[in-house]
C-alpha cells in the first residue's frame, strides 16, 4: 500500500526555494517499523491466498505486477497466478507463462531474498509477446506466444490450493494491456490513479484488518479479493519525494560495474549533494569509480573536487572549489564535465573552474569492470577503501554528452522526465530516490530504481531509520514528479500578469493552486485550475492574475494530486512596470566582478537575491552605469527598476 503523505514546508524552508525555479510479522518475518497507515499482506507458505476472481478476460493483452518479499528460495512460491498462468517463482527462479506453460519466459539469475522486490510479466495479444521484469528491468522475453484463456486469479498462491507464497506481497495491479518498462517504472513507487487507462484491479492493501482485500480499480473489472489465512503486516513500499542520508560510518551506494557508466569523454556527472561539515578532516568520497582511473566528486584538503584520470597517466587531475565557501547543511548543485580536454566543474549552475588538458585524452579505466560508488571509495579489487561521505545525495544523472551551462542551470531544479527522449537524449543512467518514508522505518527497500537506464543501485549498511541513515526529505524547491512540467512562466498582459504552463504528462493530478507573493516569502493563493488526473499528453494551463503588485511579483504552483500529495512547482518573476522607467543591462553573463548598464533616465535600481532579499539599492544617474559584484560572490540575482525585473548570472 502507497502512504501517500503531504509535505508541509515550514516558511523559513519555502523561503529558500529558489528560481524560474517513502509490526513484528509471523512465521518468522522481519520486523518492519513503519506507521501502521502502510500495509502489505503476510502469506505463511502453507496455506494463504487470496481469490480475486477473473480479472482478465480470454484473448487479452495484460500486465501482472507486484511487490514481493520472499523468505525463502525452494519450492514453487506463486505471485499473481491462474492454473494455467502463473506469474512465480519456482526453486528461487522468477518466471511466467499462460496456456498451462509456466516457463514461457525466464528469469536468468537467481531471485533475490529478504528484500523488497518489484515484479511483472506482460503479455502482448497483437503481437503475441510476453516480457518478464524484475525492479523495473526486462529479464526474458518470447514471442510467438499463444492467446490467454481467462480464469480465476490468485494472489499468493497457484489455484487456491497449493504452491503457496511465503513473505510478504503489496501493490498488486493488473492492466488490460502490455505495459512498457518506462511505464512500469513511472508507476512503481507512486502507483496509477484508481481510473487510469487499463486499469482492470488495483490492491493496495491499505485495510490492515479484515478478510477482504479492496479493489481500488474504478473501472468496475475486477473485484474484491477474498483472503484465507493471511495476516496484516507493515510495509515500508511508498512514493516519497526524497534523497538519501549517508552516515560517514560504512553507509556507500553501489551503482554497479556496467562498462557502459564508464565512460572515456564526452561525460557529464551531476547531482544534489549537502553535508553539515564541508570542511572535513579526512578525505571523503562523494562518489569514486576506484583507486586507479575513473571519474568522481571527493572532499579533499580543504576542497570539494571533480576528478578524472586522463589516460596514459597515473595522477587525477581536476578542479576544485574551496570548502571554506560552503555553507554547512545547504544543498548545492555540482557537475562536472569531459569533453576529452577541457575538465568543467559547475556549483549552482556556474562555471567554478576550467582544467585545460592542453590535449585530446580519454579517462582511463585500469580496470574496467570495477564498481561505481556513491558515498565511498571503490578499490581496484571491487571493493570499498572507505573514506566514506556523511551527508545527503539526490537527483544523481550520468550523461554521455557534455551538457552545456544552460542545460545544466536550465534542469538542476527539475527532475527529468525519462519518457521524454528530447531532455533525455545522452542520459545513461538516472537515480531521484523517491520511494520509501523519509527518516521513518524502510527496511530491505534497499533497491535504487534507475529511471531511466537498466543500471538500478543497491544501498549497503544503511540503518534504513532513523535521520541519519535513511531516505530523507528532498531539498525543497526540486521539482518533482507526477507531473512532468515543460515550462511555467508570467508575462505582462494589459497590466495584467498571466501565467501560462504546460505539462508534458500527468499522473493522479487534481488541481494547480496559483499562488502568489510580493517579497518570496510569504504565500497567499490567488486561484485554483482543474488538472487533467491523467494524460500522456502535452497539456496547456494559465491564469489571468488581474491586480499584481508594482514592482516585483513571485508566482508558483501547488499541485495536488488525487491523494492530496502536494508539489510546488519552479517560481517565476513578473515585474509590474512603471512608465518612465529606462534601465538596461548590458551583460547578464558578469565575469569580470562588474555589472554594468546603461541608464535611460535618472532611476532607482534595486539588487536582490533570488530569493527576494534586498542587496542593494542605489538612485543612478542617466548614462553608464555600475555596480559591482565581488563583494556579492557568484550566483544568481534580480536587477529591478520600475518594476521590471532582470535576472542576472555572476561567475
């Protein structure tokens, strides 16, 4: 069952968003600690089940999935089952079939013990397939496949009788058709909206008492289920818009040793990353691929680092910034990219530091099979050395394209959209760690979905309680998922401020609230604008905000989706303009410490934060005019005079 929970953000947090801006079990079951709001359904092994009647109807397409906790690897252990067409798992070996073939298609390795695990089968009719999935992964495939005859359905068990499930089972869903691995994945964690298209029935199991298992489904297909002999336990399975808290201590997160991640040039590396002390007496590894070659991000000698190893050397190479600039228990962004001589690093969107190899290289790869860490380093024996990272890391990207400083700056607030190949093209591997309950009990979730590659991660050591070694809240002001959003803007109309924005694909969306602010502060809603609930489709949206403010406005959006899970989108500028007003900027790009403008008129101009805070305000003269940036540092301000408002980028 999904724990669909609302994210209240304090104001001093919603203040800091910035920019055009997740029961003790019988039969000797684990213990999951959560609130008893999440359950799942404990099958003994002998003689639990539940009958849900005949969901799929003769000659259909389908698509059987699940969440599974299996507790022992012999004997035949059935999921989502029919006489003739099981989804199971035999002698520790995921497989499915139908027409009374149970091994159409097969799982080659063995299944996976005591953790949580999401699997599904889909059947094609038309083109007479059927693909089998493990973690949102293809495993097997067959085609020339025989058309289903309908019968009745079992969850946790082969006809009702016999070849029973042992562990733990929740979120099982059956569709009226051949889900794609991208649709299983957008799904996994967040689950459909009750009257998605194809949604036969839907169990959450979310009772936590009682013989009957609900039919979420609003389509009217399938029905009820009827339990035997099964017992309400606590699940740690749900959708929360998280990162992840590592402890310092042995926590790390292995993306595996796939060649593919180890890429030779044209890199792009990128995520999210906070910690209460930058400035580290030892060094810590934020991410490492190992000793001898690679690529990652280290705090290192009063430094937070992007390296590599060019080939045909032994030395890492990099660029650094300075720890000491770092503000203890803030998020920021880093990226770091190769385009096989020129070494980038980026904070916030902007260019920190420029290493020129003077020549064309590769980064080397001594040996190539080697794991990718998060929050440790990897050793040439495939192993860990240690020097493990305390802190939080989110939103983690592997490109193979060098993306430029406007994609980078462009997207660092949002998460992307997997199924939209057009922001996607290049992207080989994508982790947002959405799932599971931030500092609350998520024991043996411990499999890191990669959304948009086959390259899922695996937690090791983590207390999965707990703040410090667990899924944590999400840095506030991340756009996240259901709805993936194209763009959000204001523009002037009539003195009017109209807001317009798109959305490239929605999922259990109820309403977008309007809301507005005059210092980025403080909110008031100003309207509320229907959602579609469901669409694969671009969608369009404004609002017409009919009385603005002079000078600056701030506008954002608050989603709600049909659970009453709350999002907030990017926030917007409008500025209000004055007659008379005439300031312009000359260069938004400052790279020399000095803004400069020129003056149309005698006017006042104002300096702020992203945010809202007043830097400076100044009366300048008509002419050509100056302020200067050094004492301000880097990063991303508002210029303002007249009430218009222009954004301005300082390196």
């Amino acid at each position: 069952m999904f724990n669909r929970y609302l994210r209240a953000h304090p104001i001093s947090k919603i203040a800091t968003m910035t920019r055009a801006l997740l029961v003790i079990l019988t039969f000797a079951l684990p213990c999951f600690s959560v609130a008893q709001t999440n359950y799942s359904l404990s099958f003994n092994g002998t003689s639990s089940s539940v009958s849900i009647g005949t969901p799929i109807p003769t000659n259909s397409s389908y698509t059987k999935e699940a969440w599974v906790y299996l507790t022992s690897g012999t004997l035949a252990r059935n999921v989502i089952s029919s006489h003739g067409a099981p989804l199971w798992i035999s002698d520790g070996v995921l497989m499915a079939g139908h027409g009374g073939v149970y091994n159409h298609v097969i799982d080659g390795s063995s299944f996976p013990l005591n953790r949580w695990v999401h699997v599904a089968v889909t059947h094609s009719q038309p083109a007479a397939t059927m693909i089998l999935y493990r973690d949102g992964v293809q495993v097997a495939s067959r085609s020339s496949m025989p058309a289903y005859t309908s019968e009745a359905t079992y969850i946790g068990s082969h006809n009702g009788a016999q070849s029973w499930f042992v562990g733990n089972i929740d979120e099982a869903r059956i569709w009226g058709a051949a889900l794609t691995e991208q649709q299983l994945k957008s799904r996994m964690y967040s689950g459909p909206a009750a009257n998605a298209t194809g949604l036969r029935a839907y169990y959450k199991f979310n009772q936590g008492s009682g013989t009957v298992l609900a039919n979420n489904a609003a389509n009217g297909f399938g029905s009820n289920g009827t339990i035997t002999a099964g017992t309400w336990a606590g699940s740690p399975v749900s959708f929360g818009a998280n990162a992840v808290t590592l402890d310092g201590v042995n926590d790390y997160i292995s993306l595996g040793s796939s060649p593919a991640l180890k890429v030779a040039t044209n890199l792009t590396y990128e995520m999210w990353v906070r910690s209460s002390n930058w400035v580290v007496p030892s060094q810590q590894q934020i991410s490492s691929c190992f000793q001898t070659g690679g690529y990652g991000f280290t705090l290192d000698g009063g430094t937070l680092n992007f390296y590599l190893m060019p080939s045909s050397t032994s030395t890492y190479v990099g660029v650094s910034i300075p720890q000491s600039s770092l503000t203890a228990n803030t998020w920021y962004h880093i990226a770091g990219t190769f385009d096989g001589r020129y070494i980038r690093m980026y904070l916030n969107g902007v260019l920190a530091g420029t290493n020129d190899l003077g020549t064309t290289r590769t980064i080397r790869y001594t040996y190539p099979n080697n794991l990718l860490l998060l929050g440790a380093e990897a050793t040439d024996a495939g192993g860990t050395d240690g020097q493990y990272f305390n802190g939080s890391i989110d939103d983690v990207r592997i490109w193979n394209v060098v993306r430029t400083q406007s994609d980078i700056y462009g997207n660092m607030n949002r998460e992307l959209n997997p199924a939209n190949a057009s922001e996607v093209t290049g992207l080989l591997a994508y982790y947002t760690f959405n799932q599971g309950t931030a500092n609350a009990g998520n024991t043996n979730l411990t499999n890191v979905l990669d959304q948009r590659g086959t390259y899922n991660a695996t937690m090791i050591n983590f207390a999965m309680s707990g703040a410090a070694s667990n899924f944590t809240t999400q840095r506030p002001g991340l756009e996240v998922l259901p709805v993936h959003w194209d763009k959000f803007t204001a523009r002037n109309a009539n003195g009017s401020a109209l807001m317009q924005w798109n959305t490239l694909q929605e999922s259990n969306t109820r309403s977008f609230d309007v809301q507005h602010s005059t210092d980025g502060q403080n909110w008031s809603t100003i309207g509320v604008v229907s959602a579609a609930g469901e669409s694969a489709v671009e969608k369009h949206y404004e609002y017409l905000h009919t009385s603005p403010a002079e000078g600056v406005n701030y506008y954002r959006l608050l989603q709600a989706d049909l659970d009453n899970h709350l999002y907030y989108s990017a926030v917007v500028v409008f500025s209000k303009r004055s007659a008379g007003d005439g300031v312009t900027i000359l260069n938004t790009l400052v790279t020399d410490g000095q803004l400069k403008m020129q003056v149309a008129v005698p006017s006042v101009v104002s300096l702020y934060t992203i945010d809202g805070k007043l830097l400076e305000r100044r009366r300048l003269a008509a002419g050509l005019q100056t302020f200067f940036m050094a004492k301000h540092g880097a990063g991303v301000y508002l210029v303002e005079s007249g009430g218009q408002g222009k954004k301005i980028v300082v390196q």
